[in-house]
C-alpha cells in the first residue's frame, strides 16, 4: 500500500504570513501548484494559502438576513462567517487570506486516507508533517501521477 512519503513533493515551495497576496498568488501560477504552505519565521506550519483562497477574494458578497424585532435587528444566521468573507474578500496578506491551522497528514497516511480526505473535505493540498516539521506537500495532481504510473506499469 502506498503512503504519503511515496508520493509526497520533498521540494516545499513555502511562503510567510506577512506576504502580499499578489506574491502568493505569483508563486502558485509560476510554480503551477494549487497551494503553498504558510511558515513562520520559525518554520513552523500555521496555515495554507490556495488558489481558491485567493479566487475567493472576487466573490460576491452575500449580505447577511435579519429580522425585525421592536426595533432591533436580530441576525438570521450567524454574522462570523459574513465576517470570515469580508476578511478574505479584503485580504491584502497571506495571513488574512489563509486557512489556518491546516488538516495535515504524515508520512505514513495511506494514499487511500489521503484521497478519501482530498474528496471529502474538498482539499487540494495536503501538508505532510514528521514530529512537527513540515516534509513534504501532497496535491491531487501528485494522486494522479501515481495512478497513472502504477497503470502504465501495469500493463507493460
């Protein structure tokens, strides 16, 4: 059964919280990846920042519902998450773009695991993390490559 260290990029393109989500953007269109991990100066994972992170940012803003009552305005649904969208929808750095503290995976998930979480949960970047440090990254295209490969194998 192949793991995650099988299939994993050990070449970590990473970028800080204090970029500029241009900067984000820029790296994950030059370097043809989906997501990048976001490190703090210690190196440590404290979030992950993709494409669809940033393609959020042009979004329309659905303005939340309320209700009336004896002249107070009573929310319908709960107003964090509208607050959520206004900070991605505004977000100048990776920080406010981000999604922080990631799901991750280790070295020893399954690709099964890994898939099944990538299609559940709709993730596209895995960060793979070995006694609290970042080793490698995992995207859908990587779950590809190996499938392909095993197949091409297969029938030679």
């Amino acid at each position: 059964m192949l793991k995650a260290r099988d299939i994993m990029a050990r070449e970590i393109v990473t970028i800080s919280p204090e970029a500029k989500t241009l900067d984000a953007a820029k790296i994950l269109l030059d370097k043809r990846i989906n997501g990048l991990p976001v490190v703090d100066a210690g190196g440590r994972l404290v979030g992950i920042i993709c494409q669809s992170d940033l393609v959020a940012q042009q979004k329309r803003l659905s303005l939340p519902s309320f209700f009336n009552l004896l002249d107070a305005l009573i929310p319908l649904a709960s107003t964090k998450i509208w607050e959520q969208e206004m900070q991605k929808i505004g977000a100048n750095t990776v920080a406010q773009a981000m999604t922080a503290d990631p799901m991750t995976v280790t070295p020893e998930t399954s690709l099964d695991e890994i898939a099944s979480l990538m299609v559940d949960k709709k993730f596209h970047t895995l960060p793979v993390i070995d006694k609290g440090k970042l080793v490698g990254v995992i995207g859908k295209e990587d779950i590809l490559r190996t499938l392909v490969s095993m197949n091409v194998a297969a029938r030679e």
